[in-house]
C-alpha cells in the first residue's frame, strides 16, 4: 500500500499541498481529481520523490518510502519527458535498465508494450517524429517498465484516441489484478467513474473528500425521485422534504427529515397510482461539483 500521511509543499509563501493524507490500497485503482491548481500533480510529485516534502511522509508498507522504493515506482508527467532526437525503442529500454532489468528482458517487455499500445511499427522513430498521440503512449510505455510495484500517473489519458485509452484502462486495471497499487489523475470523469474503485478528490491544496466510489454518492444529500399518473405539484407542500425539480407528474425531492419519504410516499399512493418511487443516485460528476464548491 502507497499512503500520504500529512504530505505538505509550500513554494515560497504559497501552500501549494496542505497536511494531505490518503491510502492508495494494494489491488485497487484510485483517482485523483480536481481543478487546475488543485494540488495533484505537486502531490504526485512527492509520493515519487521528485518534489522534497516540507511536512508528513510518504509511506510504502508499513515504513517510511526510500529511494530504493521509488526505483520501483512507475511514474508518468503530466509534462512528457522524453528524449525527443532519440530513437523510441532505445529510449524506452535505458529506461527499463535504469530500473534494474537486464537488457534482453526489457526489450522483451517494451516491444511487447509497444505492440500493445500500436507502436511496434514505430519503435525505431524518434520521439520527435511521432504525432503528440503517439508521443503520449511512449509516456505511458514508459511508467510501465520494467513491472512497476506501483503506477502514479499523472493525466495518462490526455490526448490519447479511443483505441489507446481502452488499452490504457486495460493496463491498469491488470495490475491492479496483479496487487499494484495504481494511482491517476484525470480531469475526464467519465473515465475515472468506469476505472475506479476509490477516489481522492482535491481542492484548494486539500482533501475535500475520499473513498470508495459508492461510499462518495451515498454522502450527499438524500434524493428521491417521485413519477406519477398526475400533476406532481402537490409534492411543493409536503412536510420533510424540498423539491430539487419538478415537471409535470415528476419530482425529485431532498430529504430533510428521516422518514420523510416515506410519508411521501404513503401521501402519492392515497392520491393515486405511482409509476415509480427511487432514491436518485448521484454522477460522480454531481459529487464532485459539491464537494468542491
């Protein structure tokens, strides 16, 4: 397990990260979301050791991180950091070796990445010649060798096509089947709310919230939603609840007393058929707008 416990970064009079704290279980995807200048990336930044910390500590285990750790530790910029004059498959091998795989296994397990991600045929390019797209998957071959012992990647998803980000969220969720800790962040919150089993969500330098997916809609304020044969506008004056919108025979409601959906719903049977009665499970994108608010 990869764990933040109090991680604080200051730039000059700036807290850029403040006493941050959050688990990134073994065998699980994490995502790390929130707005620009939220924190994530100086965050990401600590955990693998390229920014120092001002406060708190990076564990892995039940210890403190080292650096032996973090040489295991697959890590992927937002900003790409790649050798542009030099050839893709050279590159991504030193790489691997640099990690501590001898040489024939890593060009074993980068042509089969590259394979993977489309980019056999381009092995042999350089960096610089490849469209941005292409560069972006050599980012991501990058973080993968040789066999992380945990991911931390920072918006992998960005400027990938369609076929890639399917490759993509095929990788990590196979090492999360394989006991890796994986950690990304995204501002796409369709993809972190298919990919994820826990979140962190970041605002203004802090943890606005975090958990399991489940765990973060069922937070927020109770909803029902109400579907009728008639005109719902009744619903406006029933006790315990308020009405978040109204159309016609439909409303969705906010609980503000406990029991008071049922009440609701005993009232609507007595004045006639009810086509459908539910509680109105939130988007994660719903969760995160109030969290960050």
């Amino acid at each position: 397990m990869l764990e933040a416990r109090g991680l604080t970064r200051r730039f000059g009079e700036v807290v850029a990260v403040d006493d941050v704290s959050f688990e990134v279980p073994a065998g699980a995807v994490t995502g790390f979301v929130g707005g620009n200048g939220a924190g994530k990336t100086t965050t990401m930044r600590m955990l693998t050791g390229v920014l120092a910390v001002h406060a708190g500590e990076v564990r892995w285990g039940d210890r403190p991180a080292t650096a032996a750790d973090r040489r295991r530790f697959g890590y992927m910029p937002e900003e790409r950091g790649l050798y542009p004059k030099q050839p893709v498959l050279d590159q991504l091998v030193h790489l691997a070796r640099l990690r501590g795989d001898d040489a024939g296994r890593a060009r074993q397990e980068v042509l089969a990445l590259l394979e993977r991600f489309g980019l056999a045929d381009r092995a042999r390019e350089q960096v610089q010649k490849l469209s941005l797209g292409n560069q972006q998957r050599v980012q991501v071959v990058a973080a993968l060798v040789p066999r992380p012992a945990v991911l931390v990647l920072d918006e992998p998803f960005s400027g990938l096509d369609p076929a890639a980000v399917d490759a993509m969220a095929d990788v990590l969720r196979e090492h999360a089947r394989d006991g890796v800790p994986v950690l990304f962040s995204s501002h796409q919150l369709d993809l972190v709310d298919r990919l994820c089993d826990r979140l962190v969500v970041m605002a203004r330098g802090r943890v606005a919230a975090r958990g399991t997916t489940t765990e973060l809609r069922e937070s927020g304020a109770l909803r029902y939603r109400l579907t009728l044969c008639d005109d719902a506008g009744w619903v406006r004056e029933a006790a315990g609840v308020r009405v978040v919108d109204l159309a016609g025979p439909d409303a969705v409601v906010e609980v503000l007393e406990p029991g008071a959906e049922q009440r609701l719903l005993v009232d609507a049977v007595a004045r006639g058929p009810v086509r459908h009665f539910g509680r109105v499970v939130p988007q994660l994108s719903e969760v995160y707008r109030e969290v960050t608010a």
